[in-house]
C-alpha cells in the first residue's frame, strides 16, 4: 500500500497542518517502520524530532524541516516486510493489560497496512480492537475474534501480505 496522503510539495516545518504533513507522518511512521507518530497533519514537537532524527540518520543535517532533499530521501522509502520488525516475536499469548516488546511486535505487525497504533508496547483498547480486527478478516486457518493474540494469530501476522 502506497501513502495516501498527497506528497507535499511545500516545504514544511513546525507549526504547518494538513495532508502534506501526513504524508510526512506516514511516512516516517508506517514506511519507516516503528517510529511512534500520530498521523494527524499536525507537525508538532513529535513530528519534527522523528523528522530531525530521520535526517542525522540520512546525513541531512538535523534542521527538522522537510525540504526538497529530505521529501526526496522520505520519498523512497518502503514499507517494511514482516521479517523486518525491530522487535523480538512474543512466545506467550498477549492481550489486555500486556506490556513489553511482545505487545509492540503485536503493534508494529499491525501497522504495516495501517498506521493505527502507537508502538509503545502497552496492549490497551486500541491494540486489542486492532487485534480483534485482524482476527474478522478472513484467514486460513480461521482465527477466534477474541482480541488475544495466541500461536495462531501470530503465525497469522507472520504470514500476512498487507
């Protein structure tokens, strides 16, 4: 899945709001993989530190503003496969009131098709309906819609294509 957010095309800094922000958020949140931002066209202090981190990490300099050569390096990134994920998979079955990587390994396999839940490792009512979600959605085996992610719903995430 491609951002749905238009590219901006302005350059954008701290205190901007709209969808070219979100394509910003996006982004650095769903095609980077795990970084913990809200996609609400806000450009905040979160959006502009994820910002100045993703440019020392790209050898930008760390202004926090997305110019041309920043959107350009933001521009080709991919969204991570599941074998990718920065956090260890759970052993143990996971539901509410879970904390730990296991639940953020739970969070960031979800957000790989979409850029729902903060990764923070703290399974609440967000990550259990997002849990519950994955599980109605037709899968073979079929999965129990309970909101626990068990064996058989983390093979399910493994195993998903977004």
């Amino acid at each position: 899945m491609s951002n749905p957010y238009p590219e901006p095309t302005a350059t954008l800094k701290r205190g901007n709001t709209g969808n070219g922000v979100k394509w910003i958020q996006y982004q650095l949140s769903i095609m980077q993989g795990g970084v913990n931002l809200h996609i609400d066209g806000d450009f905040g202090s979160a959006t502009e530190r994820a910002v100045r981190i993703f440019q020392m990490s790209r050898h930008l300099g760390d202004d926090g503003i997305v110019g041309p050569l920043t959107r350009a390096k933001l521009k080709v990134l991919t969204r991570p496969s599941a074998a990718s994920c920065p956090f260890a998979e759970p052993t143990t079955t996971l539901r509410s009131g879970s904390t730990g990587n296991g639940v953020k390994w739970v969070q960031w396999q979800l957000n790989r098709s979409s850029p729902t839940l903060w990764i923070d490792g703290i399974y609440g009512t967000d990550t259990r309906n997002a849990v519950f979600f994955f599980q109605t959605v037709p899968h073979q085996p079929p999965l129990d819609a309970d909101g626990i992610v068990g064996p058989a719903t983390r093979s399910a995430l493994k195993a998903w294509r977004p």
